[in-house]
C-alpha cells in the first residue's frame, strides 16, 4: 500500500481548499503528517505566501484597514502571488517529482472573486491561464461547511477576507460548490463534522483517487 501510494502521489499537485472556517489550515497539516508518515515526498505551501512577495501580497491582501481595495485589485493581487509561488517554489518541487499539498490555489479566486465578487470565474481562469504554467492541480478537495458551524471556528480577529459578512461568504460557498460541479478533478467534503471524521474522508479520497 505504501509503495503504490508514493509512485501513485510522486508528482502530484495536491489542493485542499473551502471557505473561511472550514478547518483547511488543520486539514493540510493532518495531511501533510500522514502523507510524510507513508513515506511520500511532500512539500507543502500556502496562497499566498511562502515567498519573500508572496507574504508581502498576503499582508496587504489580509489587512483590515484596506477596506477600499477593489475586487479587481484582489483578483491581480492573489495572482501574482500565485505566480511567484508557482515560479519559486512549486515548479522546483514538482520538477523532483514531489508531491505538492497547498492551502488554498485558483479555485479559491474562483469563489470568492470570481463569484462572491461577481467578477465572473471565466475571467478568472483566463487571467489564470496567461499567468501560471499550470492553472489547475492534480486533484482539489473542497472542505464545505455551512455558515453558523464556519462563524463558529472563526474565534479570532477576523482579517479583511474573513470580515466581509454573511451575504459574501454565502456567495463564496455557493462559488466553491458550482466550481466542483464544473470539474471532475474538484471533489467536495462535508467538513461539517469532527475533525478526525473529516481527515479519513480526505485520506479516503487521497487513497482512492485516480488521476489520468
């Protein structure tokens, strides 16, 4: 099992993605352990972020005194982020055939630009397309939580994104669920539940995939 699991994950560009609250940050991270565990070769990020730029990008994209920024703003923003990430750190890792799991990707200026924004997602993709070397990964999963149980895991100061109100984040959600019915590579979990229910359902998906 160990075997076919790390030759089936080598090169592989592995999403976990879902709205605010969904417990994505804990899920990469039960991930990435058990991943690391079987003996796959991981290498995990965050977008934006884990670059010099891409950290900068998130500070101001995250800022609660940036009230002002437009959607197309945010939009550009994350992409060169996305981009520099993709450049500096995620085409290395794939080029030695690692196995690459990431904390939010395309998929999520998708939902919450694209369709929260009304900035459309075919706009989105097409930006996507001139930037990036690859648009979509190998497999996304999408962590789906309703709004109360997504309030309630949001104990803290919300950031910019967080703080935009119910009606929003009622439309991101909506976004990440017509995004997987769009594409076969996108998979939806009900994250709703425990933790540890919600981490077998990822490593039943993980173990079950297959990418052609």
């Amino acid at each position: 099992m160990e075997k076919l699991l790390i030759e089936k994950l080598s090169g592989k560009f592995i999403v976990l993605d879902g709205p605010d609250g969904c417990g994505k940050s804990t899920h990469v991270e039960l991930l990435t352990q058990w991943l690391n565990e079987q003996g796959v070769s991981i290498s995990r990020f965050r977008d934006p972020g884990d670059t010099a730029i891409g950290e900068k990008i998130r500070e101001i994209l995250l800022n609660p005194e940036h009230l002002s920024m437009s959607t197309e703003t945010e939009v550009l923003l994350y992409m060169a982020a996305r981009a520099q990430l993709w450049v500096e750190k995620i085409a290395p890792a794939l080029h030695e055939n690692r196995c690459i799991i990431l904390d939010r990707w395309l998929s999520s200026t998708c939902a919450y630009q694209g369709w929260a924004g009304d900035f459309g997602m075919e706009k989105i993709i097409n930006i996507a397309t001139y930037c990036l070397e690859r648009v979509w990964p190998d497999l996304t999963i999408i962590l789906d939580v309703d709004l109360k149980t997504a309030a309630q895991r949001l104990n803290r100061q919300l950031d910019r994104m967080e703080a935009k109100g119910d009606s929003y984040h009622k439309k991101v959600r909506e976004g990440f669920l017509e995004l997987a019915k769009q594409r076969e590579d996108i998979i939806t979990v009900d994250a709703t539940g425990e933790i540890d229910m919600t981490h077998k359902k990822i490593l039943k998906h993980i173990s079950e995939v297959s990418f052609t």
